[in-house]
C-alpha cells in the first residue's frame, strides 16, 4: 500500500495519531480478509474488503495533503 511513497507515509505513521489508527485498522481488516476468506460467506468479505477501500480512500487523501505541504 502506498509503496511509492514509503517515506511519507513513515512520517505520517509518527506525526499523525489519526492516519496511525487509520493504518492500523486496514491492517487488521487486511489480515481478518486473508485469514477467513475460504470459511466466511463472501458477501461478508465483500464488507470488509469494501471498508478496507474506505480506509485507504482516507489514507490517500491525508497522505495527498502531507505531501501537498511539504
């Protein structure tokens, strides 16, 4: 995620508690995605793989703002 701007995002990771919870909150869903795929029913991980979108739709826009100031 992000992997063509690692620097900023470490900085926002640090500086920023809101884009840190954000951050952490689409790694957890990424990680509840891959391990229950094949034993939950898929309109479940369309869910949460729509809310992991919304959080890095957010993350996108900070990260955008960030470097925008910079």
């Amino acid at each position: 995620m992000f992997e063509d701007q690692l620097q900023a995002v470490n900085e926002l990771l640090k500086i920023n508690t809101k884009f840190r919870e954000l951050y952490d909150q689409h790694e957890a869903l990424r990680n509840e995605i891959d391990e229950t795929r094949h034993t939950r029913n898929p309109f479940d991980i369309e869910k949460l793989k729509k809310e992991k979108l919304r959080i890095k739709d957010l993350m996108a826009v900070m990260l955008a703002e960030h470097t925008a100031s910079a």
